[in-house]
C-alpha cells in the first residue's frame, strides 16, 4: 500500500495544504480518502482527474468532504463527456448534502457522477481493501477507518474527541493516521479534537508501529505538535502535503 498526504490541515486550507485528503493506493487501484477544500486541486499533482476508483468520506463537515462538489461538476462537464459513476462511501445523506452545495437540480445529473454508499460500523471490501469502520466521537456523524491489504494496515481516525473505539480500530496497524488539531491547554471541548498527547497515547496503547499525527490547524506551531507527542514510542511524524509513505 502508498498513502500519499494530498492536504492535512485542520478546519479550513493552510498556506501550504489543502484540508483533509488522503490517497491509498494498492494493484492500481486508487482510493480517495476525504476531499476538504481545496484538495480536488491537489490531487491533480499526484494522479490524473479521472483517476479515481472510489472515495470515502469520513464525515460531512466540509474540510473533509466539499471538494466532493467541485468533483462532481469536472466529472459531469468533462470535455470527453459525462464520466462514469464512481462509489462514494460516506455517511447517510452525504448525496444530499452534497447537491445542497448546487442547490435545486443537483440531483438531475451532478450527483449521478456517482453511487452513493452509506457506511456504518463493520468490515467491508473496496477494490483490494479490507475496510473496517467505527464512530468517531465528533458533533455529526464520523468514521474512522482501518484499510488492510496484503497482511498491512493503515488506521485513520478521521475527527474524533476521546473515544474508546481508537484503540481497537487502530490495534497493531503499521500506520496510524490520527488528528490532532489541538494543542495542550485548559478547557477543550472533549467531543471535538484530539491533542498530540492524546493521538500518541491512543498510538501506544495500539502498538502501532507508526504514528503520523495529521488534522494540523494552521494557526498552530508543527514543532510544538511533535514534542507534545513525544511520549509515543515508535517512529512519529507531522503529515505534510505531498508527503508519501509505503507501507509495507
């Protein structure tokens, strides 16, 4: 499996990334993982527009899944014509909120750029992905999600608070993708973000054997992020946009 880090700000597109978007790759299949703002752009520098085999959305909050819009429209209005229907895998009402985006009509041809799927906790194959989610603990819906393939694995949390799903979702994978939007600090709402404390010791209670802390808000310092995390045992990283990692 390659991961390849299109955009991992947090809340809203930095300076030098998009927000939220990931892609998975394995035998050729290429899998999108979230499409916040500005990442349908980014994606361009890694694989051609119509490229894509799938996609899953974590949740509807729009750093994670607005892009999903502006994609419908290069899909529908191609110079080759309408491209094909592609899954979509994202929580229930995800095609509507979608064409609300474009408002009345959407659904008369833009969101027929895709088949929607709705997920909920359990295992499921796309492609050549063994895909197990779980609620996250977040304002709307959320997923995350562990994707293996060839005796590897690659856990995401998405956004999450505290949960007790993390650990058993990311239990022994060889990457673990997991937010960390806040710094440390007093009074943090406890079903919104995670810290890089809390990220490194969901990490260790897993055994994962690499953390990558990503859902970095632009305001925040990445050095401060990393020793925040420090207490993790195995080899840690920041997520930066075009940042590509093999696993296994």
């Amino acid at each position: 499996m390659r991961l390849t880090v299109v955009g991992c700000a947090g809340s809203f597109p930095g300076p030098d990334s998009a927000a939220s978007c990931y892609l998975l790759e394995a035998d050729g299949f290429r899998l999108v993982v979230d499409l916040g703002n500005g990442a349908l752009g980014a994606l361009q520098r890694h694989i051609g527009l119509f490229d894509v085999d799938a996609i899953c959305l974590s949740h509807l909050h729009a750093d994670h899944c607005v892009d999903l819009y502006s994609y419908s429209i290069a899909r529908a209005y191609s110079p080759a014509g309408p491209q094909p229907p592609i899954p979509v895998y994202g929580p229930a009402g995800t095609s509507e909120r979608i064409g609300l985006i474009h408002g009345p009509g959407a659904d008369g041809g833009l969101m027929k750029r895709f088949t929607f799927e709705s997920l909920a906790p359990g295992t499921f194959e796309i492609g050549p992905f063994r895909v197990t989610t779980a609620h996250m603990n977040h304002p709307v819906e959320a997923f995350g999600f562990r994707f293996t393939h060839d005796g590897r694995s690659l856990a995401y949390s998405g956004d999450s608070g505290e949960t007790g799903e993390l650990v058993p979702l990311a239990r022994g994978s060889d990457v673990f993708l997991c937010e960390a939007a806040f710094l440390d600090g007093p009074d943090l709402p406890p079903d919104l973000h995670l810290t890089p404390g809390q990220a490194a010791g969901y990490a260790t209670r897993a055994g994962a054997g690499q953390l990558v802390l990503t859902h970095l808000q632009p305001w925040n310092r990445a050095e401060q992020a990393f020793r925040e995390a420090a207490s993790f045992g195995g080899e840690l990283a920041l997520a930066h946009a075009g940042q590509v990692i093999e696993i296994g």
